[in-house]
C-alpha cells in the first residue's frame, strides 16, 4: 500500500483539496513536525508513486488517487490476506468434520476453478 508518511501527505490534500506548494509543506511541517527536506522528500516519493500531481505554474500539488479508492484498495489487500491465510481452515470449518459426496465434491470443484487466477 502506502506508507505511513505518503498516506499522511494524501490526508491533507483529501480534507483541503489541491494546495499550493508553500501551504502544503507549511501543513505537514506543522502536523508533523518534519523539517523542510523530509517533507519535499516525502512529497517527491508521492509524485514518483503517481499519488500526487504537481502542476503549474503557480505549483499546486493534486491527490491523484481518492480517499474512497484507497478505502476500496485497502480493504482488497486485507481481504486477500485474510484469504490467503486462512482458505484452508476456511475450508475445513465450512465442512465441519463432515463426509462430502462425490457429486458436492465435483460442485466444491467447480466453483474453486471459477476463482482461480
């Protein structure tokens, strides 16, 4: 996903919308508490990562991605890792200790070849 500091610098362009380049690191120097070179830097890393867009000028800087996209792709990654983690107890307390048929096993086969990458 992100890191801490890229997410910190998508907060502040989500709730004041696109800013000038003054009050941007002026925000995250009073936020934060960074100095002047951690926060250029961090915004560097967001624009490499194609999370914010400088345009100008006047330079304003973007968020290129919204906070309902990022919620969405943040809970795909935790899905994925629950999934990932846990598809074999899932599996295993769905049949509960129970024998399955020939003909449910064939359906259970079915339905993990629909989902298979």
């Amino acid at each position: 996903m992100f890191s801490k500091s890229e997410l910190e610098v998508l907060e502040i362009l989500w709730s004041e919308g696109d800013m000038p380049t003054k009050d941007l690191l002026t925000k995250l120097n009073e936020s934060l508490g960074w100095c002047g070179t951690k926060t250029l830097q961090v915004v560097r890393e967001c624009i490499a990562n194609a999370l914010v867009e400088k345009a100008g000028p006047p330079y304003m800087y973007r968020a290129l991605i919204t906070k309902e996209a990022y919620m969405e792709r943040k809970s795909e990654v935790a899905s994925d890792k629950m999934i990932d983690e846990s598809s074999d107890l899932l599996a295993a307390s769905l049949l509960g200790g129970k024998k399955m048929t020939n003909e449910q096993i064939e359906v259970l086969r079915n339905l993990i070849k629909e989902f298979m990458i």
